[in-house]
C-alpha cells in the first residue's frame, strides 16, 4: 500500500461533505458517507490506477479522478505517494475547481 497525504483544500471538502451530510440528513448516514469515502481512498492507496480510475491530465498534469458515490477523488501518484488534491462533488465544473498547485507540498 502506498503513502498518501491530502491537500489541506482536500482536507476542507471532507469536512465540508461531513457537516453538508450532517446538516442535510443526519450523522449516522453522514458516518455512512464517510466511511464509504475512506473505503474509496483506500482502494486508491493499494491501486493508484485501479479500475474505475481515469487521466484526467486536461485539469492537472499526472492528475486522475476516481469516483466514491457522489464525489470524485482528484490525485496523482508521484515518487511512490498518492497526493489528493481535491474531493468534489460531481455536479461541480472540475476544470474551475482543480488546479495542479492544489496538490501537496
């Protein structure tokens, strides 16, 4: 399995898809949700190009999108360390919303 580490823009989309959840329905699906896009975060650890992952080098060089329910995780790997960059919804205009200094330091 492979390192990662989130972009602090990465870190504020999960905090603010957490209390959106909370806000909206309640905590126990917002845990739910949670869970499910850690799952998918994992699953980018152990494959950075596992299936269902897509080059998206139009919004960043190196970067691709993975999809977790209604989110997609924007990463790229580089020196053996998934970087995650962004975590946006899917009805956000990801080329407004993604840039290639989005990704860690």
């Amino acid at each position: 399995m492979h390192d990662f580490k989130n972009s602090l823009l990465a870190d504020e989309d999960l905090i603010s898809i957490f209390a959106y959840t909370i806000e909206k329905w309640d905590s126990d699906q917002a845990l739910k949700y949670k869970q499910q896009l850690e799952k998918a975060q994992e699953e980018i650890r152990q494959d950075p190009f596992l299936t269902g992952s897509k080059a998206s080098d139009d919004l960043a060089e190196g970067c691709r999108l993975y999809r977790a329910e209604h989110h997609y995780f924007a990463y790229r790997f580089k020196n053996d360390t998934i970087e995650i960059a962004r975590v946006l919804h899917e009805n956000m205009d990801f080329h407004v919303q993604m840039r290639v200094e989005y990704f860690p330091k």
